[in-house]
C-alpha cells in the first residue's frame, strides 16, 4: 500500500458512458411500470445553511402488499485532501460520511436502513408495503466542521417536525 487512497472505492461513471446511461434506463423503465396504487411523495427542506432534510412517503392504494428497495445514494467529489461519500456506523446507526475542506457532511436516514460501501455508497432498506398504508422516511444531510458534529444535527433534525416545519414555512410566506 502506498497511502490511503488504495482503499478508495472507483469513482462514480462519467453521466456520458454506457454505465451511467444504463442506469438511467432503469430509473426510467421503474418509473413507467409504477401502477396507479404506487405513489411516491418526495418533499425537501432546507433546515438551516449547513443542513438539508426531506421525506420519502410510499403509499400503496391497491389491495396487494408490495415490496420493494428503496436506496438513497450520497456522492461527494472532495478536495484533494479528503474522502468520499463511505458507509460508517456512529452510535449503532448506519450513515454515510466524508470529508472535503473543512467539512465532513453525515446523510442519515430515518426507518432502519443498512450502510452499503461501494463507488455509490448508500443507504439502503426493504419495505413490505402492506395494502392500503404507506410508509415514510425522513432523510438528512448536515456538513459540519466534525463528523461527530454533523451526525448530531442530522440526528436532530430527523428528529424535528416536518409537518409543523412546513406549516411555518408556509404562514410565513403568507406574510
């Protein structure tokens, strides 16, 4: 080994190679096959200047449980000096962590999710979605000066009322 960076995954694919485009495809192909009784509601917030959030809501209106993987993918093309996006655990809950400048940004998500390492490191779950329910799970990605420091508030954030944050958004819009 000749330093740290052999451990490196690769890096992710150019948006212009048949991987990527691939994949694109597939996004695509699971989008046209989704039925009227599969909804997906994302929403996103900007919690504070370091600090994004946003909720996933899975609803099922037909009669058949449906199961399916949800994956939340973090990337981040650091500095020379720092680390990519790389699956980690602090406090027995699975995150994705790295380090660019002076940051060291946390994506943490909500419902028990697995920490998967790879060139698209992410933060997987599998949901049995019984008929007639739905299911949601809260995101956060905080990027603070210490790991330690933005897994805390992405922890405290997930934590906050999106609702209630929402509806105070809105009044004050409002005016």
């Amino acid at each position: 080994m000749i330093n740290g960076f052999d451990f490196r995954p690769t890096a992710p694919q150019n948006p212009l190679s048949q991987g990527f485009l691939d994949q694109a495809k597939h996004v695509l192909e699971v989008q046209a096959n989704l039925t009227i009784e599969q909804k997906i509601t994302a929403e996103y917030w900007a919690a504070e200047s370091q600090i994004v959030a946003g909720r996933f809501t899975f609803e099922n209106t037909g009669e058949s449980t449906r199961n399916f993987r949800f994956e939340l993918v973090s990337q981040l093309i650091p500095e020379e000096i720092g680390e990519r996006m790389t699956a980690s655990e602090m406090e027995n809950a699975p995150i994705l962590a790295g380090h660019s400048g002076k940051l060291s940004p946390v994506t943490f998500l909500t419902g028990g999710p697995r920490a998967v390492d790879s060139p698209y490191s992410s933060l997987q779950m599998d949901i049995e979605l019984p008929g007639k329910s739905n299911r949601q799970v809260t995101w956060v990605q905080a990027a603070l000066s210490t790991t330690e420091s933005s897994f805390k508030a992405a922890r405290q954030t997930a934590a906050r009322n999106l609702d209630a944050e929402r509806a105070k958004i809105e009044m004050i819009n409002a005016g």
